[in-house]
C-alpha cells in the first residue's frame, strides 16, 4: 500500500467515526437526558475530526476532495433528527415567524401574552399530557423564556418569516434543521469557491464541513447563527476591495447575531468611511421600522440576556475569574484586552497591500480570525454555536486550530444546562477555556518551520504556507495567477 492510499484509509476511518457519533447524538434525544453519554459521543467526534483532518492533508487531491464532499453530506444527513438533542432555540425562530406572519410585530408580545392565545399550536404548546411527559406544568410551551419579548435581530426576524412561509414548521424541528442546512450549505460553496479564488487547496472546506460544531450547531441544532456566519464570510471576502459591500454583508450579520460587529476593525482597511457608513445604513434601516412603532421595546431580552450569562456582573469570564477577577474589574480588563487586539488587528489591516480592481483583495481572514477567536476566549460563552463563524474562518486560512476553542465550549455547555450555573461549573468552564488557550499559543508559535501546515498532496501551485504565510494570487507578465506570499500574520 502507497503512503497517499494508508493515509486515505485513515481518513476514511476517522471519518467513518465521525458519521457514526453524528449518528448516535440523534439517538439520545435531549441534553436534559442522557447528557453525559451525549457529551461523550460529542467529544470523540471531535477527535475523529481531529484525526481526519490531520491524515487528509496527506492524501491524494482526487481522492480527499472525494472524501470531503462524501463527509460533508453523511455528517449532515445522519444528524438531522425529529427532535433537537442540544437546544430549544429553533422553537423560538418558529414563533417569531408565526407572529409576524400574523401580522405583529416581534418584539410587541411576549409568547405567552394573551394577545397571541390564538396563535397558539399544539406543537409549540403541546396539550397538558404531552406537558406531564415532559416533566412541566399543565399548559407549559416549548418555547424558551416564554415569559419575555425576543431578543433577536431583524435580519434574523426576516429569516423566521421566511421559515415560517417556506412551510418549515410544517415539518416542526426537520423542517428548521433543513432550512439552518440552506445556510450552511452556502457557507460551503462560499469556503470552497474562495480558497480555489486565493489559489488554496479546497480540501480545506473539511475544516469546517467535517467539524461537530458545523453540523450540530448549523444543522442538526437549526441555529440562526448558519446564516450570520454566511455573511461575516462574504464580509470578510470582500474586505479590502468592495468596502461597501463588505460593510453591508457584516451589517446584515450583525443584524442576525449581534456579536459579528466586533470584527468590523478587521474591515476599515483604507476606507473605513466607506465600510462604517454601509456598516451602519444596514443596522439602522433594519431596527428603525421597529423603533418607529414600538420605541425602546425592540431592545427585547437583550439586557435580561446580559444579566442572565453574567456578562452584566462580569462574572462570566472564565479566563479572568481564576486570577481573581470578577465583578467590574473583570469587566473592564475583557474590555481592555478586546480593544488592545482590536487595535493590533487594525494595524495589520492597513499595512496589507493596496488592491484594485484587476487583482484580488489582500487576505483579510487571518485578521478576523485572530479578533474573534481571541473574543471567544475573553468571554468564553457557555453557547458553542458562538464558534461557527470561527470555523470558518479556520477553514478560509487553514488553521484548524483555532477549533479548539468551540470544543472546549461544549464540555462547558454540558456542565452548566442541565444543572444550572454552579462553582463547578465555573471551574471546568476555566479549565476548558485554559486548556484551550494553551493548545493555541503551543501550536501557533511562529518557529515552526515552513510548510508544515501544508496540504502535502495538493499540486504544486496550490501549496503554500497556509497557516503562516497566507497567498494572495497575483498577475504575472504572462497573465497567468500566481501565488505570492505575504508577510506572517498574527494567531
């Protein structure tokens, strides 16, 4: 046996793994359950993961990109389920469509309002013998925090209309999981598309089509967060070269999911007029229909929310609280540290070259990159679909590392959802963070030597350092691309 065929036999192993933990977190029906041997079947796909990506980079192009187009689609389709094992968010979504499909606004009622009684169904409201199966009062709902108004953005708004049009809560939980897999689907084709673009070896999109936070979070889990993670990926593709447009495409991921404003630094480059105005036109045409009606209501669940993950108290984060720092000082020193990249990823930004209209634009993924994984890091959220838009811009630069740290989240996720917030589950929270941390700074060193982050089967114009020298495609005399390096980035 050649050495591309063991490595594609391995590949072929440690996927085949994959698809069989995707298949058995169906099979435990509800974090509230069986967690732990949920979590366990999460966790081993994660090394299988791990594992495969590590003896795809090996193979033959030919037969990995047969490989990463035959994972992407087992994955996804042994993981869809009739009922969501980790999250009841999607039952929110499908309110909300069916509120404004009514005619209402969102933001107006809360689910249990007695103006939206006959909005009622029998899936989100099951009857009182459905309630009692459930372990819940007669007369309970599906719906999570049924007693306050949404919190979810008008974008996102827009998207559980669509939902709820489309026919998806006709199927119930299928029918949201199958329309999160329109969204992640895109993202697919547009990791694929832009690392062919950037002269890279598609054999990357695995990073992120293989990864468990990918297809339990942006299909299985049916999260809103497949869609921002669309955007924030166009936005960063057009960084640089259609500022306008990339301020609108991270304008309507922020408009999803809030959290993707904080990598509008990674965007300013030399017209960052251009970015903010687009960046800002979006937000505001979005929120102010709302506004006009309802005033400050539109804010929802947003501080409740705050308070809730104690991001308001600054007990939250799980890198700072073991070095004695809670409260405001937590606070003030994440906020610190946040800005102090923020600024680190803007210098690098302006100093990438200038690009017109015949080339492509400087590679702007690194840079996001580096801002939202260290945002991850400094707020460490419990919620693991937070890491999708992380692992795509892993998969865009090659640097799979970097999903380690939504890895870490789900051990967290599993000690704080079934039991509540505790003192434990503070300390696997900063347990898992700091190990997390660890594996990046250990494997992102800058000693390394070159190469080593190359996908070695890939033909010769395809390789490049990757992971330390992203390429930019460049016009020869001859006409012909070519792939140029450009200086080392940051994490």
């Amino acid at each position: 046996m050649t050495p591309a065929a063991r490595w594609t036999l391995g590949t072929t192993v440690a996927l085949v793994l994959a698809v069989a933990m995707s298949y058995r977190t169906t099979q435990e029906m509800s974090i509230l359950g069986n967690h732990d041997r949920l979590l366990v079947w999460i966790m081993v796909w994660w090394v299988a993961w791990a594992v495969a990506i590590a003896c795809l980079r090996r193979t033959t192009p030919r037969a990995g990109i047969v490989l990463v187009l035959l994972g992407l689609v087992a994955l996804r389709l042994v993981a869809i389920t009739p009922v969501v094992p980790l999250s009841d968010d999607l039952y929110r979504y499908a309110w909300d469509g069916q509120v404004q499909a009514a005619g209402t606004s969102p933001y107006r009622y809360n689910p249990t309002a007695q103006e939206l009684a006959g909005l009622r169904t029998d899936w989100l409201f099951p009857d009182d013998a459905e309630c009692e199966r459930r372990g819940k009062e007669p007369g309970c709902t599906i719906i999570n925090r049924p007693g306050v108004r949404t919190i979810y953005p008008p974008v996102a708004q827009a998207w559980f209309l669509l939902g709820h049009s489309v026919g998806a809560s006709q199927d119930r939980d299928r029918g949201w999981q199958l329309l999160s897999l329109v969204a992640d689907l895109a993202t697919v084709l547009l990791l694929w598309r832009l690392l062919l673009a950037r002269g890279r070896d598609p054999r990357w999109v695995a990073v992120y089509a293989w990864s468990p936070v990918a297809v339990l979070e942006a299909v299985q889990n049916g999260h809103v967060d497949a869609l921002a993670t669309f955007f924030i990926v166009a936005a960063v593709a057009w960084a640089g070269r259609r500022p306008a447009l990339s301020g609108v495409a991270l304008g309507l991921a922020t408009m999803v999911k809030l959290y993707p404003a904080l990598l509008l630094p990674v965007l300013l480059g030399r017209r960052p007029v251009r970015v903010v105005t687009a960046f800002v036109a979006v937000c505001v045409v979005s929120y102010l229909p709302h506004v006009v009606v309802l005033g400050a209501d539109v804010v929802g669940f947003l501080p409740g929310y705050l308070a809730e993950e104690q991001y308001a108290s600054g007990d939250r984060y799980a890198l700072l609280r073991p070095l004695g720092l809670t409260g405001t000082l937590a606070g003030l020193v994440a906020g610190a540290i946040g800005l102090a990249v923020a600024v680190v990823v803007l210098r690098r930004v302006r100093a990438l070259p200038a690009t017109h209209d015949d080339a492509p634009a400087a590679d702007h993924a690194p840079a996001a990159l580096l801002l939202l994984g260290a945002a991850l890091l400094v707020a460490t959220p419990v919620q693991p679909w937070y890491g999708l838009p992380l692992a795509a811009l892993a998969a865009l630069t090659g640097r799979a590392v970097w999903l380690v740290i939504p890895a870490a989240a789900y051990p967290v996720f599993f000690a704080v959802v079934p039991a509540g917030p505790s003192g434990d589950a503070s300390r696997v929270a900063s347990g898992c963070f700091a190990l997390a941390l660890v594996v990046l700074v250990v494997r992102l060193r800058p000693h390394r030597s070159p190469g080593q982050h190359e996908l070695t089967g890939a033909p010769e114009h395809l390789r490049t350092n990757e992971a330390e020298m992203p390429s930019v495609i460049v016009a020869t005399p001859t006409g012909k691309n070519s792939a140029r390096a450009l200086p080392r980035q940051p994490g």
